[in-house]
C-alpha cells in the first residue's frame, strides 16, 4: 500500500491531460454543479479535508488510509501515511520519512498534481462530462457526475460525488484502463481556519539528514 500512495503522489493521481476541446461534450447541468462548488472554495481563504483514500483493481477497493489535505490559493499540503507533498506555488516536495528522501520538482504541463478537487478545473478542458442523477454516498443525497477522457490519458472514467446544497466535494473514483481505482472520500471539511504562516514552506533545515533530490 505504501509504494502505491508514493507512486500516486510522486505523479499525480491524473495520468497526464489531453487536448481536443473542440470535440468536448459537456452536459449543462453538471457543468454548472462543477463550476458552483470551484467558485465556493476559490472563494474561501483556505480549506481542509480529512478524507480516506482507497485502492483496488477491477473497480474494487481493499486497501484505504486516511489522508488529510490543507489548501490556500494555489498552495496545499497533503499527508498520506509516511508520505507529505507541499506545494508552494513554485515547487512540489514530495517528502517520505520512511526512506528518508526528499523530492523536488516543477509542476509540468504533462501531468497534474494531486488534489482531492483536481477534477473541478480538469474537466474544462479534458473531458467529456454528463450528469447521471442522484446517488446516496455516505448519507449525502449526491449529484453523480461522469468524466471520461477525450483522449486516451491511462483514465477509463472518472466518477464525481458532490453535495449541490453545501457545494462540495463527497468523494471521486478514478478508473484506470489496467483496472485499478483510486478512491478519495471527504470525511471531514473546514475552511478559513487560522493556519500557521509556514503551513506551505519546505524548511530544508528539518531535513538535514535525508537525501535531498530535485529533478
């Protein structure tokens, strides 16, 4: 389980984006649930999820751990297991304390980093998007919303759970071509809490005895 939460943060739980917008086909409806809930949490200071995350092949789950994620802008921090990425809007630190390493990179326009709300922006461009009604997840009476790529990305299908009312996220599976899945489910949400000023800064001074990388 732990190599694959490593794999999936070091590169981004999207494959990779795709172009062709011309030929998207995008359902009303569902692209204004979408586009509501981004402008809800563009317009907060900053949010919190405490959330499971689960992985499986053949659509089924039967591993999950628990994650949590703090957000600000375009700067979040993520922690799964022994597995922390900080984004501070210029760089990605993936940093494992098990192996002790640290990792740093640019964000490139091949791939997309991780985020529980990724898809919100994603799917402008990449997608294809219908509506397919109501489903309960979780006790949330959620709109069930379909993305399937336009292009062949390594994604067969990824599915949206959001709660219209409150404008959030529920959960999202992300369907793999091999048959794997990826599953994030929002336990827990907060926003605009007071947060440290340094919530988003890679102290290299914390690590002086890990292995350092930047690529």
């Amino acid at each position: 389980m732990r190599n694959i939460i490593s794999k999936v943060i070091l590169s981004g739980f999207v494959v990779g984006t795709v172009g062709l917008a011309s030929a998207q086909k995008i359902d009303a409806k569902a692209k204004k649930i979408l586009d509501d809930i981004t402008a809800n949490y563009n317009s907060k200071k900053n949010t919190y999820f405490k959330f499971s995350f689960g992985t499986g092949v053949n659509g089924q789950v039967n591993k999950t751990e628990p994650g949590i994620y703090y957000a600000a802008g375009d700067k979040y921090k993520l922690k799964i297991m022994e597995t922390e990425q900080i984004f501070d809007g210029n760089k990605i630190y993936n940093i494992n304390t098990e192996d002790m390493e640290v990792t740093v990179a640019k964000p490139n326009g091949s791939s997309s980093m991780f985020s529980p709300i990724n898809y919100l922006s994603n799917y402008r461009n990449d997608y294809n998007v219908t509506y397919n009604g109501k489903k309960s997840v979780n006790g949330v009476n959620a709109d069930f919303i379909k993305l399937t790529p336009i292009k062949s990305n390594g994604i067969k299908f990824v599915y949206l759970f959001v709660d219209s009312v409150k404008k959030q996220m529920v959960k999202l599976e992300q369907h793999g071509n091999n048959k794997d899945v990826a599953v994030i489910a929002i336990k827990d949400y907060k926003e605009n809490q007071d947060l440290e000023s340094n919530m988003f800064v890679f102290d290299k001074n914390k690590y002086k005895n890990y292995l350092i990388t930047e690529l």
